[in-house]
C-alpha cells in the first residue's frame, strides 16, 4: 500500500510542523550530499529555520561557494549590459554618419557641386534655399550697419554734450580772468606813477671825446690857471696891474 499524497500547506499543528522540519530538512541535507558525491557537483545548502536557526552544507564551504555564484552572477549582468550599451553606441554612430554625409551632400549642393543626380524640383529647392539664405545674411547685415550707425550717433551726441560742457567752463573762467585783470589796473597804474616820481632824474653831462696818440700834451700849471681865470673874476688883477 502506496503513500499517500500530502497536501502542499502550511501545517497549523506545531509539534507536526516541527517534525516535518526535520525530516525534510535531514533528507534534503542528505540528497546535497550524494549530489555533490555521485555527480561530482559543487553544492551549498542554506537553510534557515522559523525560529531562525541556520543549518547549511557546502561540498567545496559555502563562501568560495557565494563568491564563485556572485563572480558569475555579476559577469553575466555586466557581460549584458555591455552588450546593450554597445548596441546602442552602434546604432547612435551610424545615426550620426547618416547625419553627416547629408550634411556634406547639402553642403555641397550650396557650393554648386554634384548637382548632376539632382532633379528639377530638387534643383527648384535649392534655389529658394539659397534666396532665402541670401535675403537672412542682407537682412542681418543692414541691422549690424544700422546698429553701428546708432553707436556712431550716441557717441557723436556724447561729445557734442561733452564739447558744450567744456566751451561754457571755458567762458565762464574767461570772464573771471577779464574780471580780476579790470581790477588790477588801477592799482598799477598808481604804483608805477609813484615809482616814477620817487626815481631820481639822471644828469646829463655834456663832454666831447678826445684821443691823444702818441705823446700828452703838458700844459703847466699856471697856464691853465690863467686860462680859467678871467679879468672880471680875478680881484686881484687890478693890483698887479
């Protein structure tokens, strides 16, 4: 007579519960084990009870075990994330090469070159391209001319204000000046007249240059006594006489 098939549930009695537990729990500790025996396999077992006791195998020790499942977990992972960063840098390169060479093609047909595959309305586009193309870079030149223009004339109003400013500050030092010259003159009007009645007039003496070359001519003594003295001035003329 066969076993019967148990019921996949928790059971409510707790002494069964617990006799379940370890007897489940011894069989299976005992399959590991004939496991890693008979085929050879690297097995670890980790099994934690309700009240939280911890029971375990390990054929080759559970942590070279953890780390060897932990290298070949995360290898895996990293291994495909690689490989989906790589696909998606593949297809963003070629997006941007597609990108690029129509880029230069366009670039091209500006210049005028490789217009031969292109077609009526190709070429029909292209033409409205470049008139519209030309209208934008006129326009924007005009604006940066009359930009400039306005600078130009900011810059003219400046100094003209500036030069205003500097006239009115000349004029009005002018008229300051011209005030204080007016009221200096009468003074030296005064003291140069007093200082030309206090100077002495000088005294002009009236003398006929002589040049003696050679020799002096003496005259004597009384000679020129005689000379200066007159009869009308000598009292004693009469009585020599």
């Amino acid at each position: 007579m066969g076993r019967g098939r148990v019921e996949l549930k928790r059971i409510e009695n707790k002494i069964n519960r617990q006799v379940t537990f370890s007897k489940r729990r011894n069989g299976l500790l005992k399959k590991a084990y004939e496991l890693s025996v008979l085929c050879e396999a690297e097995v670890a077992l980790i099994v934690f009870s309700s009240r939280g006791k911890l029971y375990e195998f390990g054929s080759a020790g559970i942590p070279k075990t953890l780390e060897r499942y932990q290298r070949c977990c995360y290898n895996s992972q990293d291994s495909a994330v690689v490989d989906r960063e790589t696909q998606t840098w593949y297809q963003e390169v070629s997006k941007l090469k597609a990108k690029y060479d129509s880029l230069l093609r366009s670039q091209r047909h500006l210049l005028g070159e490789d217009l031969g595959p292109l077609s009526v309305k190709e070429l029909q586009q292209l033409e409205r391209q470049l008139e519209s193309t030309l209208y934008q870079a006129r326009q924007r030149k005009t604006q940066i001319m009359l930009d400039h223009m306005e600078e130009l004339r900011k810059k003219e109003r400046q100094l003209g204000e500036t030069n205003k400013q500097l006239r009115s500050k000349l004029e009005a030092e002018g008229t300051s000046f011209r005030a204080l010259q007016g009221s200096w003159e009468p003074n030296s009007l005064l003291l140069g007249s007093s200082s030309f009645s206090a100077q002495p007039q000088p005294t002009v003496v009236d003398c006929e240059p002589t040049l003696h070359i050679g020799y002096h001519h003496f005259i004597p003594p009384e000679t020129s006594i005689a000379q200066n003295v007159t009869p009308e001035s000598n009292p004693l003329h009469g009585w020599f006489l």
